[in-house]
C-alpha cells in the first residue's frame, strides 16, 4: 500500500517554466513558501499542484507533465481567457483590493466571477485525480478560496488544510462583495484554516455569522454536520539562509558597494512589490516631512526604495508607478544637490542575494504598507542585520506586527507621525539593542519550516480526531456493502431531512421540499412504508409532505401519524403547560431585550429563534439565555438543544433515538436497518440502531465523516442521488434478483430530521 502524500496546491507552481526553441526549460524558483515547504518532504511525499505560469497547448501538455513531474510538481491547465478573468480579474481586481479594505479599487463583474469558478473547479478536478485514502490537501491563498468546498462535493476522504496569506477583511467590507456568501462557503469546505494574526480570525468570524449566520468560537466554528478548527500560524523565513547569504557572493558584494557608496551618511531602506497596498507614496511624503521639518538630516540620509513591478498592465499599477515617479522627482529635485540624491529609486526586480546585502547595509528599515497580510521583507531584515542591531519602522497594520514587539508601530496614514519616528530612530544611532534582540529571536525560533510542519501536525490531529481514515465514502454497489441488504425481506430506512435530504439554508422555512425530493420519496413509497421523522411541528409537516402516502413524526418523536391515516397519536404523556409556564417568561423576556427574535410554541417544547436579530448581538444573547436556562432546568425532565439560530428546550423523554426504538419494537421482522443523518439529534438515533437491533445495518454520516456512522457522504445531493437509485431498483416484483436495497418484499421507509 502507497504512503500518505501530501497534495500542496497554489496559483503558481515553485518552478519557472521558459520556452527555448520548441520545447519548454523548467527552473526552480525562490520564494516564501518555497522555502517553508522545502523540508516537508522529510515528513511525507508530497506533490505540488499549480498552474505553470503560461499557457501550454494541447498537443504539449503530456511533455510538460512529465518534465514538471522531476521537480514533484503537477500542472493545472488554464486557458488564457480563463486565466486572465480567474488572476486579473477577479483574484486581483476583487478579492485582493477588498481583502486589504480598499473597496474603492474592487471591480466586479460577472463573467470575471464565473472564470474564477471555472480555475477553482479545475484545481479541485486535478487535485481530486492525484488523491487517494488517507492523503492530506494543503490549498494556499485567496486564489483558490472555492477549492476546499469542491473537494467536499467531489467526496474525497481527506483532510483538507487551506491557509490564507493575506489579511481577512472586516465583515463590513467583506459583505459589500456580490459573492460574499459563496466565498465562504468555498473556504468552510476545508477541515482547517490558517491565518497570519488573529485580527484576521476575528474578521472571518464575523464575517461567517453575519453573512452566512454561522457561530463560531476563537478556535473553532460549527456548522450543523461538523467543525471547522481555525488556526494563528504566522509565517516565518529561514534566518540560516539569510544568515549564510551575508558572508558570501552578490550579498556581500551589495554590502560593500553600498557601504562605500554612502560611507559617512545615514541609510534607510524600504523592499517592497510596487503595488498600491505597500504605501509606498505615503513613505515617500513622511520622509519628504522629515527633510521639510528636520533640516539637519537633509544631506546626511539616503532613502533607497526597491519597488519591484507589478501587474505593469493593469491601470492602477500605472497610475501608482506615476505617482511614485513624480514624488521621487519632487523629493530629489526639492532636497537634492549635486553630491547628494536623498531618494534611491530602483523600479526592477532586485535579486535576494543583492537585498540581502543592501538590508544589512541599512541601519533602519522603514516597512510602513497600509496593509498586509505578514510582511516577510521585515522579518528578512531583521535576520539579515543579526549582530550588528538596527531599527525596524513597521507599520501597525501587518501581520508582522503582532509578532516584533520590538519594532517601532506606526499609522502609515500619519505622514507626520512616521516622520517624527524616522527623526527618533535617527538620533538613536544603532536602535534599541534588547528590542532588536526579541525580533531576532522570534526571528529564529519562528521559522518557515517550524511554521509549515505546525500546521501539518493540526491538520493531522484533526484528521485523527474526526476518525477520516475509519470512515468510508458510501457506495451501494460495493460488494460489502450490498451483501449486508441483498437477501432483506423487511428493510428499514431511517433519513434524516434537514442536512440530509434537503441542504441547509439560512431560513428555516425555506427548506420546503423540491420536486426532486418530493418525486424520490413519492417512488419510495409505491413499495415501502414510509415515515418521516422531524423536529418541525406537525402543521409544517402536514403541509410539506402531508400528501404523500407516508407516516410522519413531529417534534423529534412526539407524536407519530401513521401512513393512510390522518390522527396523530402522542408517544408520551408529555405536554408543553408546565414548560410554557417555567421557561416561557424567560423566553419572553429575551424576546423583548433582543430586537427581531421570536418565540415559537409547539405542543411540547418551546423555541426561541434569534436569526432575524444583529447576528453579533443574537449570539450574545443566546449564551446568556443558555446559562439561564441551566440554572433554571437543573435537576428538571427538559433537556435544551441549541439549533441554527435558535434554543429549543424539550421534554427529555422525546428523542430521535426513542421514536427510532419504538418503530423498531413494532416492526420484529426487519432484518436491515439503513440509517442517515448530519447533525447531534442524529447521533441518538444511530445509538438507538446500535444498541436495539441485532442484524446487518448501514449508518452514513452526511457532509463529513463522523465518529457517529461507518459510513458518510459528501453532501445531501449526493445522498439522494442515491436514493433515486434505489428507487429505481426496488421493483414490486420481487421474482427477479433485487440489484438495490429491498431484496424481498415491499421494506419500509423511516425519514428522521
């Protein structure tokens, strides 16, 4: 059996691919993740998908696989009209410009939108085809942010990791985007998720329950079939590399270079992509400030900006470049003279050996972007000065800076306050030694490896906790699993309908069957008896499927009405008077001191639903409420189940898992039990399957694998796509051989919501 591989997914791959002649010349290429990554391969093989950086035709597609196969890498092929509307138009003309808060530079569109849809659907087909059991999947960045939820439907059986490198936005600005909801939905798709800060954590947390109406916990959020582990992993570099490229080659050559050049005068230098996040015009007018107000430093300090370029084609990057031009002109023209050039200007690609040597020649980096996700340039700095000490100007709003405690924070908007920060640092020659000293480890103990192989061991706990690899994606045509109902006379089936029939959605009352689910069940039920089991209250379950020749069960089995028949008979004495009484002031109560919630009375049990009311405030109050009703409910026959959006509390003798036992009674001459479900009402019924009935059994966990069910499926359609297949199979002809699930005569139908 094969080893477990690790499937890494990004944009780009960490190779350069070139045409030379008639074929095509694939390099290795540097870069942040490059090098976290470099050492994973110790841990377990892994393959790295992406797209090769150009478009390949056709007929050369099979060539290039196998020659980026020597450098474990895959390709994703993406034709340049996808390519264009996925990265320039979408990617870098929606989600970047809103991730960083900046909703002025977004540029939505719809045909842009569907291109993204179309890579990410690309990715996930390709990363489907390299993934067997018991692999794990690491997608990376706001790129692929579709990706993990298309694993989901593609049901792979894997642990999925995804891992953002840019800032989340705030829920705010997040919600402005026409497609706020579906990306989201993408990134809830993975069993994982990284970020640089925890600012950014708490951005997505709001950002799920205002726009999706998903609650969440610092480190984890819930939806109805599962959990989603969230996760504060800043990134790091690789100090020894650093370290290495100081003594040695181009580095050392730039070091010199520039120590002599400037020898006598005071250096300050800012590394940068020109691109409009970085703040570049605004470091350039608080240096422009200190020159104005601080006249002593006006022949006596260099400021050297490398702005590599960056998206030269696209319109605000060459309004940017000329904005950046013409403050270099007005700075050097203003303040320069004929043996001195206060701003340095280098618009091109700068190799990191070369940076390297100019970071350790500078005693103070001046890193001030308006916003970013972690920042390596400073971390870079840092190790690249080591010993000799220097001053880190940092502006506050990186991720870097939640992790330099050392660095002198500044509002990058504050031209004057950057300014009066330069003079500072200035006049304290050589910085502050101790702070400098808590970058440097950091620095050190935080590295790229450490970060890359911490992250791996959360995904892989996860994956521990949630039994993944103890769990099989159903499939009925399996011989062992169609052995267990092949010969069933009498089978039973139990479903549950929200979640596992039906998909969620954020309103309750907007989960009324569709035809399809009304056409399956319709079928089942010419040759099976079927009950529908539901949290719902009896009117709402009359009026959804009471037309159906089926049996129904409201309020998690508290009353059962049987097929062909029109009374509802009560399972147990327990009525909603004495609950009305205890709980419905305090209900009340809360329905007044929270706008937009509402009460709901049923025959036995009493809801209070928050999804109308602020989300944020919904959630406050629903903890509130929760720690009331345990003091109030202690040592009482009422048991409180917290919902999507609602607090219901019930009479503890109704269950699932009792309606299930009581059907089960009544039925001596079942011999196969099918059971499905997704949510903690589900887990009682199962354990009612296990404990009460002694012969062959299925149980499927809907959405994820669960330590609940054997087996699981990757989402409601799936399931009743299924279900549709059995139907097609029970025939009321029972002469020939059964191919589905009710081998014999007619079985019976149980759906549980």
């Amino acid at each position: 059996m094969p080893k477990p591989k690790l499937i890494v997914a990004s944009t780009r791959l960490p190779v350069t691919m070139t045409r030379r002649g008639d074929g095509w010349q694939v390099s290795e290429s540097a870069g942040g993740l490059v090098t976290a990554l470099r050492a994973v391969n110790e841990r377990a093989p892994f393959t790295w998908l992406g797209w090769p950086g150009a478009p390949v035709p056709a007929a050369e597609q099979a060539a290039v696989t196998k020659e980026l196969a020597r450098y474990g890498t895959s390709p994703v092929f993406v034709g340049k009209a996808d390519m264009d509307g996925f990265y320039q138009g979408f990617a870098n003309g929606v989600l970047w410009p809103l991730f960083h808060n900046m909703l002025d530079r977004c540029h939505f569109d719809r045909a842009s939108w569907h291109a993204f849809r179309r890579v990410n659907e690309a990715y996930a087909d390709a990363i489907a085809d390299l993934t067997a059991p018991g692999d794990m999947i690491w997608v990376h960045d706001y790129q692929l942010a579709l990706v993990p939820a298309l694993l989901r439907d593609r049901g792979l059986g894997c642990p999925v990791g995804f891992f953002l490198h840019i800032p989340f936005p705030s829920a705010e600005a997040f919600r402005t985007m026409p497609v706020a909801a579906e990306v989201l939905r993408g990134l809830l798709g993975a069993d994982l998720i990284g970020f640089h800060a925890y600012e950014y954590v708490s951005h997505f947390r709001m950002a799920c329950l205002r726009v999706l109406g998903v609650e969440s916990e610092p480190k984890q959020l819930r939806l109805q079939s599962r959990s989603i582990r969230l996760t504060v992993l800043p990134i790091g570099i690789d100090p020894q590399e650093v370290r290495a490229m100081t003594t040695q080659g181009e580095a050392l050559d730039e070091f010199s270079e520039v120590s002599r050049t400037y020898a006598g005068k005071r250096l300050i230098v800012g590394v940068d992509r020109l691109d409009y996040t970085k703040g570049i015009p605004q470091r350039l007018m608080a240096f422009e400030e200190l020159l104005r107000t601080r006249r002593q430093w006006r022949d006596k300090v260099v400021f050297v900006q490398v702005a590599a370029p960056s998206r030269t084609g696209v319109a605000d990057y060459q309004a940017l470049k000329r904005e950046v031009d013409e403050l270099v002109g007005r700075i050097n023209g203003r303040y320069g003279t004929s043996s001195h050039t206060p701003v340095v200007y280098i618009n091109r690609n700068v190799s990191r050996e070369r940076l390297t040597g100019l970071y350790r020649a500078a005693e103070i980096a001046l890193i001030t972007p308006l916003r970013d996700g972690m920042n390596l340039v400073a971390l870079e700095y840092v190790a690249a000065r080591d010993a000799l000490g220097g001053t880190l100007i940092l502006s506050e709003f990186t991720g870097a800076a939640h992790c330099l405690p050392g660095a002198r924070l500044v509002n990058p908007y504050n031209i004057e306050r950057v300014a009066g920060v330069l003079h500072e640092a200035l006049e304290s020659r050589g910085g502050d030694a101790e702070s400098f000293e808590h970058m440097l480890h950091f620095v050190h103990e935080n590295t790229s490896t450490r970060w890359a192989n911490m992250f791996l061991d959360r995904l892989e706990t996860v994956a521990s906790s949630d039994h993944v690899a103890e769990r099989a994606l159903l499939s009925l045509r399996q011989p062992d699993v169609a052995g267990r109902y092949a010969n069933a006379k009498h089978p039973v089936v139990f479903l549950d309908y929200d979640g596992t029939l039906r998909s969620y959605v954020i309103d309750p009352r907007e989960a009324v069957p569709d035809e399809r689910i009304l056409g399956a069940l319709r079928r089942l039920a010419e040759i099976a008896t079927v009950y529908v089991v539901s949290g719902r209250d009896r009117a709402t379950l009359e009026a959804w499927l009471g037309h159906l020749p089926i049996g129904l069960v409201c309020e998690h089995g508290l009353s059962i009405r049987e097929p062909g028949s029109c009374d509802w008979q009560r399972r147990t004495n327990a009525t909603g008077d004495t609950l009305r009484r205890l709980v419905g002031p305090v209900f009340e109560d809360f329905v007044k001191r929270t706008p937009g919630s509402s009460v709901e009375q049923k025959d036995a049990a009493l809801a209070w639903h928050y999804r109308a009311a602020d989300p944020e405030y919904g959630v406050f109050q629903a903890r509130e409420l929760l720690t009331r009703l345990e003091d109030l409910l202690k040592r009482k026959p009422y048991r409180v189940l917290r919902g999507n959006r609602v607090i219901e509390v019930r009479h503890e003798e109704v269950s699932k898992g009792f309606a299930i036992g009581d059907v089960l009674k009544q039925r001596p001459e079942t011999d196969f039990v099918f059971c499905a479900g997704d949510d903690t009402t589900d887990v009682d019924m199962m354990s009612t399957i296990a404990s009460s009935f002694d012969g062959p059994n299925i149980c499927v966990w809907v959405g994820r694998p669960d330590a609940s069910a054997e087996f699981w499926r990757e989402s409601a359609t799936a399931l009743l796509g299924d279900l549709e297949g059995l139907a097609r199979d029970l025939q009321p002809d029972r002469s020939a051989k059964p191919t589905g699930l009710a081998g014999g005569r007619a079985g019976r139908l149980t759906i549980v919501r």
